[in-house]
C-alpha cells in the first residue's frame, strides 16, 4: 500500500460544512435535490394489487419431493390472462424451476417456494450475467419489463443452493481458472427493464449464484427484506468454503434504488453496483450506468463488502450508504478498479456507520478474469468526491488503498480531512 498522505485545506472545510448543511436538506453528494420518492418506506398494500391466486387452489400440490414447474406457471399465466393479481404460496413448501411473472402479476410467499437443485429446470435464455448480455440460465424468480411488480410475504424462497455451491467447488479445484458462469447455477430472483418495483419482508436464502439481481431498471425498493447465504461449512473438504458468488444484491445499470432495513449475510459481496465490463464497454449499448441509489438503516452479518462498485461497473454516481451496522464485514467501502474497463466512480458519501470491519475503504486493481484489449482512445478511470464521515466502526485496517497508472483518485475527504492517495 502507498504511503497516505493527511492534510487539512480550510477551502475544503468550508465546503465540507456546506456539505452537511445541504446533506440535511437532503441532496444527492452532487448537491442535487433527492427526489421526495426516496422517503417512501411505507409498504406495499398486498390486498390492493388485485385478486389472488392460491397456487394449491389451482392443481398446484403441497408436495416439497416434485418439482412443478408448470403448475405453478400455470396460475401465473391464467392471473395474467385475467388482468392481473397475486400468486399466492401458501404455508407448506413447493419445489420448482423458473418462473416468468407479467404484467399485473405479483407474488405474495407465506410459506415456501423452493427452486429445484437441477440446473435443466432453467432454461437458457438471453440475459444478463457477469457484466454483460449473454445466454445464461433464467433465475428461479423472473419478472421482465414490467410496471408495479411486487415480491412480498414473511415466507421464504429458497434457493436450495448446496449442491450447486459444491459442485462449483470441485469444479474450481479441477480448474482454478473456472469462471462463476462456467460452473452452472441459477439466480433466485432477477428482474429487468423493470419500474415501480417492491421486494419487501421476504426472506431471500440459498441462493445457488446472486441473490436478487435487478437490471435497467428505476424506482426499485428493497425493504426489511432478510438476505441469507452461507459463508462457512457447505463442501467436507474445505469446511471454510460457502456460497460462492451469492451476493446479496446486485444492482446493474439501474437509477433510484432504494435499500431499506434489510439483513444481508451472503458469502460475496452485499450491495454491489455493476453496469458493464471490457475494454469496449462504454460503447456497448446493453450497459448501463448507477445513479440516485440509497442504502440505508440495513444490517450486515459477514460480507466481503457493505457497498462494492465494480467490478463490472462503468459510471457510478450520487450513491449513498448510512445508518447502517456491521458485525463483520471484511470491507465498508470497496472500490474494484478494472484494468481493462473504463470506470467513474463519484460523488459517493458513507456515513453514520457502526460496528466492525476489517478494513474502511479498499480500493485496488482487480484483475480476476479481465481481457484488456488495445484501444487507442482509452479514458483513464477515475473516483473523485469521496465522503466518508460519522463512522464508529472498529476497522483493522482503516484504509487499504493501491494508486495506479490506469486511474486517478481525486477528492478524497475522511471525517472532515481531505485525504491524497500517492
């Protein structure tokens, strides 16, 4: 790690006290307005989304050894047939593969929906996975360019994910160089193209890959939702291996997005903005940039990070993390800055946070799988207007920051000081 070096600029003071008093107006770290949406925790009224649909009404039965797929489809279908309603799971467990909500549909779990441990009740189909648009295996939940959907209900989804994380282990133990899409596993929910979206009170666990993955898409909630994967003990050889890749929530190339309230313990990373990766990145159309999101009043368990941009990120900016506490996070704040991608990361502000972690803010180059490409015209990667202030956390390591000739970190401000990274 570079030496730091700490100096105090009364200009930036100034400015950092203009911060705060905009900060209680509540503006963007911009100091653009936030959008009154963004104080709406209030919960979605299940009894008003239309009539429901209680899947063990419709032929679909309380058996957790079949899978039914089709049945439970079917309900869906004949719902949005119908003008819409509520797919209703009802206390038991029901086993099944993907499942594609439209239009004026929702799902509402009281007991358990529970995907299948075979990869072959998932179809391939054109989506999106590790930062770029490709075939891949649909997710157990998937709902696509939809209005108002609604994922809700103290129950559980269950991803059943134990044999897919073990056989991504011995995969990578025969080949280290095996990527996370080579080792063959569904996501639990994915949503896309997608607006006016709540998941909330659900408990999300198991994932066999990423958790909740949400793409092109604006106005989304996640509210006191509990975020579960183990991080220990899944594969007898290595009792240290856990879910791999299950991150909590996966938030890819989407504007104004809320995360209120939620647990999250999963054995990647919790909160993570993606957009695109590659040399050419910037210039494909499928990716896409962050903006406008908030996470806020959550909890950590274990957590590779708190709030991770990147690695598959292009342009990152007016992200918020505060009020939250971690009991054990590896990292609060965790910058992945890709060799061969051109990244912005700005205008991000963490505070009000308490508890413990290993390290503060971490940012270093990840080079996991990259393919830098010559290109003439490559923009040199930057992060500038980093807040970081109000912290009560017990960090190891404070600050784990490596410069780099392929991007700039530039106002850099901690608890009031500006910071320099050389």
């Amino acid at each position: 790690m570079r030496k730091i070096i700490l100096y105090l600029s009364l200009l930036f003071v100034t400015l950092g006290s203009a911060q705060t008093r905009n900060h209680m107006k509540e503006v963007w770290p911009d100091g653009t307005p936030i959008d009154t949406w963004f104080n709406n925790t209030e919960k979605v009224d299940v009894s008003a989304l239309g009539k429901s649909y209680v899947i063990t009404d419709y032929g679909v039965q309380n058996d957790s050894n079949i899978v039914q797929t089709k049945a439970i489809q079917h309900v869906i279908d004949l719902a949005a047939e119908k003008g819409g309603g509520v797919i209703i799971v009802p206390n038991g467990t029901f086993l099944s593969g993907s499942l594609f909500f439209k239009q004026g549909t929702h799902l509402h779990v009281i007991g358990k929906l529970k995907g299948s441990d075979r990869i072959s009740d998932f179809p391939i189909v054109l989506t999106r996975i590790e930062g770029e648009t490709c075939n891949y295996f649909a997710a157990l939940v998937n709902a696509d360019k939809v209005d108002g959907f609604t994922i809700s209900g103290k129950g559980t989804i269950d991803g059943n994910g134990l044999h897919y994380w073990q056989e991504f282990w011995i995969r990578r133990k025969w080949n280290p160089q095996c990527t996370n899409k080579d080792a063959q596993r569904p996501r639990l929910t994915y949503i896309s193209n997608s607006r006016n979206v709540t998941v909330q009170d659900v408990h999300l666990i198991n994932s066999p890959f990423l958790t909740n993955h949400i793409y092109k898409s604006d106005h989304v909630r996640f509210l006191d939702c509990y975020i579960y994967a183990p991080t220990e003990g899944i594969w007898e050889p290595d009792p240290s291996r856990g879910a791999p890749s299950s991150d909590a929530i996966d938030i890819d190339a989407c504007t104004d997005v809320l995360v209120n309230g939620c647990f999250m313990h999963v054995n990647d990373d919790a909160v993570v903005l993606k957009g695109g990766k590659g040399t050419w990145a910037d210039k494909d159309e499928t990716n896409g940039n962050c903006e406008r999101i908030i996470i806020q009043n959550c909890r950590y368990g274990r957590v590779h990070g708190c709030l991770t941009l990147g690695s598959e990120s292009l342009h990152d900016r007016n992200v918020i993390l505060r009020n939250c506490y971690t009991e054990r996070s590896d990292r609060i704040l965790w910058l992945k800055m890709r060799p061969d991608t051109p990244q912005h990361y700005e205008y991000i502000l963490v505070e009000n946070i308490k508890g413990k972690c290993t390290r503060l803010l971490y940012i270093h180059p990840w080079t996991q799988f990259f393919k830098p490409e010559k290109r003439d015209d490559m923009p040199l990667s930057r992060c500038n207007n980093i807040v970081i202030r109000n912290m009560h956390v017990d960090a190891e390591i404070p600050y784990d920051v490596q410069t780099s000739d392929k991007y700039e970190l530039l106002n850099f401000k901690i608890e009031g000081e500006n910071i320099q990274f050389q």
